[in-house]
C-alpha cells in the first residue's frame, strides 16, 4: 500500500513526460508542442490528488510552491535578461560584438574558445544562468556567421556554464553542498575538480576536433567597438562578483544610453524593444511557476520522501552508500528542476549516510553537487535551458542532444564510486 502511495505521488511528474513525449512524437517536432500545456496538465492532476484538503486550500499549497523566492528571483532574472537582450539585439551590440570577437578569434577556434569562456565566467561568478544570459545571444549570432548549428554552439555554452557553476566558491549549489555536509570549501573543491576535470578536458577535445567545423570568417569591415560596450560590462560587472538582477539592469540602462546617443532607437523603439524582450520571456516565466506549483504538490504528497525511502532501505556498502546520494539527488532534481533545492532536500539523508558508511564529507557534498548539475542539464523544464532557448529562439529540446559535457560529468561520477576516487 505504501509503494503504492507513493508511485501516485510521484505520478504528476509521470504524466507531465507522458503529455510532453506523446505531443512531441505525435506531431513530430518538439518545438510545436508547448511544454506549458503539459504542465498546466500535470498541475491540474496533482491538484485532483490532493484528497483531505478543500479545493481553496488546494490551490493555496500550488500557489505557495509557485511563489516560492527562489521562483520569483529567477523570474526577475527572466524579465530582465528579455529587455536587456532585445535591446541590446535592437541597438546593434549583437552585430558589434560578433564582428569583435570574429576579428579577434580565428573562427575556426570559436566553439572551443566559447567553452572555455563559458567555463571562466561562470567559475568567477558563480551563476550558470548568468553565464547562458551573457553569452547566448553572442553565439546565437555568431552560428550564422561560422555556418554552425545554433543549438550545437548554445549547448557549448550551457555545457561551460555548469562548469564553472559546479566548481566556484561562490555558487549557491557549492554554498548549499559543503553547508550540508559540514566540509570546507577549498576540500570539496579539489575533490569536484578531479571528478570533473576529465570530463572538461575530453570536451574541449570534442569541440576542437569534433563533427561540426567552423566556417573561416575573414573580417574586413570595420568593427562599431563601442556597441560591443553592453556585453563587455556584463562580463566584466558579472566577473567582479555584482548580483546578476544589477549586473543586467546595468546593462540594459548602457545598452539604452548608447543607443540614444548614436541614433540606433528613438526613445519609442526603446520601449518596444523592452516589450518584446518581456514577451519573449512570457512562456519561461509560466512554465517556471508551473513547475514550482507542480512539485509543491508532489512533495505534498509525499513523493520526495517515497524517494528517499525506497532508496536508503538497503544500503549496505560505502560504495552503495555513494551511489544512493548521487541517485536520490539526481531523482530529486528531476522533480524540483532546481539544483539547489534538490542538494538541500537530500542533504541531511546524504550526511547520515556518509557518516553511517565513512565517507568523506568532501566526497559526499561533491556527489550532491555533481549530480545535480548533470539531471540540471537535460531538465528541457530547468531555469538554464529555457533560458538558453528563450534567447536563442530554438527548443530546449534541441540542445539536450549537444550537451556532452554534463554526460561525461555523468560517467565520471559513476567511475569515481565504483573506483573510490579521488583518495586523497
């Protein structure tokens, strides 16, 4: 009876892939099928299961979940990277900094040179999605330029992204996973660096020597530099440790003073440039509060600890003590579709187990990192992927079959518990 409970617990998220996977493959192109819809199914499902409750109270545990903070502030992050980049697209900071970067970096170099910058920036500033909001509408441009597919070089950029999100000392989800497990930063750090160096290295290789060749671009027009003005100062502000909601407010009032003063908008186009940024992000926004909603309900319902009961029941191993938090936290993020909620959620089973089975505090609050951000990466209903598509134009579906490196981050950590590594 208690399985039983919880598969209908954990059943929204079922339904929600079952609606999204049948449209998609019924009309054959999973751009035409709107993840919301399948979203706003699954939210009137779990709703239905909430039995014992009045349907006021009902919507009431939905809404909380929607209205969660970590929900808003990324919704904030959404409004204001729409404006920032259709102003910027409308002012000619895109074309500027293309033709800046096409002058200084042989094309044929660009997509490893786009990794390693993603991985940089989001080392230094701790934030996949304001890695993915400051490059990809770059790399969006530079695809028609190289003669590369959009989703293959967006999906470089999302890769670097999660990079440096796993490895910086000031990332949520290191703050989250090294305050859980009770362990130093600077240990956890060494011991993700050697999980997830290999993985970094192959890919690099991948993008060097892979399947898609850059077209060479030889740049003889003049570069406007200063419309380039807006990206550089988010990079550089983002670099320096400003919050991304400031960093993209000011970039988007540069972004505008630039485009007054050189005639590129009118204060009118200004302002229809700012509203179809918010439009762009209109679908995002929905399906982000949707989804909040929707694992409210299921935690609710007693799902997330349906989870980590069936899974702590027969461990009986360190090694399978490794293997249950790396599985629970990546089962628990492909609910919550967010990293940080699911390292919080797991957090104290993970430190009983790795107390219980003598494991390394570094080694288990690594396993919570790692292994969020590698489900984070193929979640099509996670904050970095719609975001990359959003301002892309494209599916999130059609960047998941690009992302090499948060599966080769997969098949390190898998190596890393059968082998018990790294030792020291």
């Amino acid at each position: 009876m208690t399985n039983f409970r919880g598969l209908v617990a954990l059943s929204p998220v079922v339904l929600l892939l079952v609606v999204y996977l049948t449209g998609a493959l019924l009309a054959g192109d999973f751009y035409r099928v709107p993840i919301a819809v399948a979203f706003v199914v699954a939210a009137i499902y779990g709703i239905w299961l909430l039995r014992g409750h009045n349907f006021q109270e009902r919507i009431g545990i939905f809404s909380r979940g929607a209205a969660n903070p970590d929900i808003m502030y990324m919704i904030w992050i959404f409004c204001l990277a729409g404006i920032f980049a259709s102003s910027a697209k409308a002012m000619g900071a895109v074309d500027a900094t293309v033709a800046l970067t096409l002058k200084a970096v042989p094309s044929q170099f660009l997509p490893a040179g786009i990794f390693v910058a993603a991985c940089f920036i989001s080392m230094a500033i701790g934030t996949s999605v304001g890695t993915i909001v400051a490059l990809t509408p770059v790399v969006t441009a530079l695809s028609a330029q190289i003669g590369c597919d959009t989703a293959w070089l967006v999906a470089i950029v999302v890769g670097g992204a999660f990079f440096g999100d796993n490895l910086s000392f000031i990332s949520d989800t290191t703050i989250a996973a090294t305050q859980s497990q009770g362990c130093r930063m600077k240990d956890k750090f060494r011991t993700n660096f050697m999980i997830v160096l290999p993985a970094a290295i192959a890919t690099l290789l991948l993008y060097l020597f892979g399947n898609q060749a850059a077209e060479v671009v030889d740049m003889q027009q003049s570069v406007e530099w200063f419309k380039a003005l807006p990206y550089l100062l988010v990079i550089i502000l983002a670099l320096c440790g400003m919050n991304v909601l400031m960093v993209l407010i000011v970039g988007t009032i540069v972004t505008d003073v630039i485009g007054l003063a050189c005639g590129a908008f009118t204060p009118l186009h200004l302002f229809t440039a700012a509203g179809e940024g918010l439009g762009s992000m209109v679908e995002l926004i929905l399906v982000t509060l949707l989804a909040g909603g929707v694992m409210a309900v299921v935690k609710q319902l007693g799902g997330f600890d349906y989870l980590i009961e069936r899974l702590t029941r027969r461990v009986n191993s360190r090694r399978g003590a490794e293997a249950v938090v790396a599985t629970l936290t990546a089962l628990t993020n492909f609910c919550t579709a967010n990293n940080t909620i699911a390292i919080l959620t797991v957090g104290p089973i993970a430190r009983d187990l790795a107390t219980k089975y003598s494991i390394p505090a570094r080694k288990s609050a690594s396993l919570l990192d790692t292994a969020s951000c590698v489900v984070q990466g193929y979640l099509p209903y996670g904050a970095q992927l719609l975001m990359a598509a959003g301002l892309a134009k494209i599916s999130p579906v059609e960047i998941i079959p690009h992302l090499y490196y948060p599966f080769l981050v997969g098949v390190m950590i898998f190596l890393s518990i059968i082998f018990q590594f790294p030792k020291r």
